[in-house]
C-alpha cells in the first residue's frame, strides 16, 4: 500500500510542477490536487491562467 501512497503524492508533484507559472502556483495546485484528486488538479491547470509579466510592460 505504501506504494500507492507514493504514486499518488508524485502524480500531486508533478501536476503542481505544471502550476508553478499559473495563478495557485505550487501549492496551490499540490494542495488541491491532493485534496480533490490529481484529475480535478489537471483541470484546475487547464483552466487558470498564466502569471502575466510585469517586466514586460
């Protein structure tokens, strides 16, 4: 079981690696794919928008 575990906390990792630029950054996105489930955290990243620029004014 203690596998399972582990697979699931990578999956949570590596789709808040994907939100680290979005609008929850990280652990927004670690938290909530945790919480809900890594397949709410993808559609989570789908759906927010990008950190915009603010150098690039």
């Amino acid at each position: 079981m203690p596998e399972v575990s582990f697979v699931y906390i990578a999956i949570c990792f590596a789709i808040a690696c994907l939100g680290i630029n979005r609008k929850f950054g990280f652990w927004g996105y670690f938290f909530g794919s945790l919480l809900l489930t890594p397949i709410i955290g993808i559609i989570l990243i789908a759906g927010s928008d990008k950190i915009k620029d603010s150098s690039a004014s």
